[in-house]
C-alpha cells in the first residue's frame, strides 16, 4: 500500500500538467469505443526463488489486451500473455531436471479516469506456472489496485508507466508509444511482475514441495488499434 501510495503521489506530480490518457494512447473512455493491442515479449527472463532456484530465458512470448469503454469515465479491460522459455537445467537439492518453464498471466480489470491526467486500475488476475512434465501446474489468483499515466513528447511520441499492487502480486512498467494513425499506435515497454508465494510440487517427490516467488521481467513489443 506504501508503494501504491507513492506512485500516485508520482504520477500525479509528472502528469498534472501534461495530457494525460491511458497507457495505451489508443484506449478512448467512451460508450462502445473499443481498442485492441497485439505483440510478442522479447529477452524475457523468469526467476524463481524458494525449494528451488531457477533463472530461465524466453524462448517465446505474447501479450494481447482488450479495452472496451462504458462512458467516459470507465472502461472494462482483459489482457492475457504467455511466456515460455528455452529448455534449461534447473540444480535441486536431489539432483537436475531438464525442463521448460512456462507462465500464462491473465488480468480483468477496471479502469476509472480520475482527471485528464491519471486513470485508476483495479481488478482481478490469475497466473498460471509450470515446468513442464516434472512439476504439477500451479497458480496465483489475487486483486490488485493502481495507477497509469502517460506523458506526451510530442505529436508522435508519447512516454507511459503503470503500477499494479496486491497480496502477493504486483507489477511495474514503463515504455513509450510511437502514433501511426489517429487510430493505431506501436508500444515498446518494459516490465516486471511478481507472484509470490506459489506453490511448488515436483511429481517424482514431496521432498521439495514448498512455496515458490517468481518474477517474469522483459520488453514487449505490441501493435494497439482501435476497432
């Protein structure tokens, strides 16, 4: 709550006299206005830490993100991504595994529009984790709150950052957005998200079972249009 807290006091300080929208300068808060964004990850990275350690790197990723708006205050939002990594071998306290690492993170969500200046997130996420055949499937249901605010560069360049909160989860990030209409735009971003406390059962023992934190960082790249 202090890290939420801080960001909007941020947020409102950089924005307050800059133009303000939500992350994706596409995304309109009006009745039926709906907008799409589409893209891959690239150098993504998931570390976990717990019963066992382990850093693997993406071999594959994508992000996709609905936003359709109720008036001109409110919009309802769905995003899912999907990251798998390159075959690794993951050190355990009773031997190696040669596996794959994969997440699915999805949010729902609803986005209020304090100001011209700062949009409100809260919702719902869930985030699925496993390692191929030798982990049971595992996952992280939360709510979260936060804050997004843009800054515009100029007629073609707009700067965007978001912070998301809750029990056991959060995520921060932060890029820029290149206008190539009126109505589609190309986002390059960074970010991070947490999920903390997963559980962790390997298949061939109990001996490892434990709780897991893992972290997923990298760019996204994503083509955002209106319909």
């Amino acid at each position: 709550m202090r890290k939420l807290i801080a960001l909007f006091t941020l947020i409102t300080g950089l924005f307050m006299t800059t133009s303000i929208a939500y992350a994706s300068p596409v995304t309109e808060f009006e009745k039926g206005a709906i907008s799409v964004e589409i893209g891959s990850t690239l150098d993504s990275k998931v570390s976990g830490r717990g019963k066992v350690s382990a850093d693997v790197v993406g071999d594959f990723g994508f992000k996709a993100t609905a936003t359709a708006g109720v008036n001109d205050r409110f919009a309802v939002q769905f995003k899912h991504g999907m990251f798998k990594s390159k075959v690794s071998t993951i050190p355990t306290a009773l031997g190696s595994l040669t596996t794959y690492a994969k997440a699915e993170p999805s949010d729902l969500n609803v986005l209020y529009k304090i100001n011209p200046n700062l949009t409100f997130i809260t919702g719902y996420e869930h985030t699925k984790i496993s390692y191929g055949a030798h982990v049971y499937d595992a996952s992280k249901s939360a709510l979260h709150i936060g804050f997004t605010g843009t800054h515009k560069l100029n007629d073609q360049y707009t700067l965007f950052a978001t912070m998301l909160g809750g029990k056991d989860v959060s995520l921060k990030e932060i890029g820029v957005s290149y206008k190539i209409s009126d109505s589609t735009t190309f986002n390059v971003s960074y970010a991070e998200r947490e999920v903390k406390n997963v559980d962790l059962k390997l298949k061939a023992t109990s001996l490892l079972d434990g709780k897991e934190n893992y972290t997923m960082k990298g760019i996204s790249c994503l083509l955002a249009f209106k319909l």
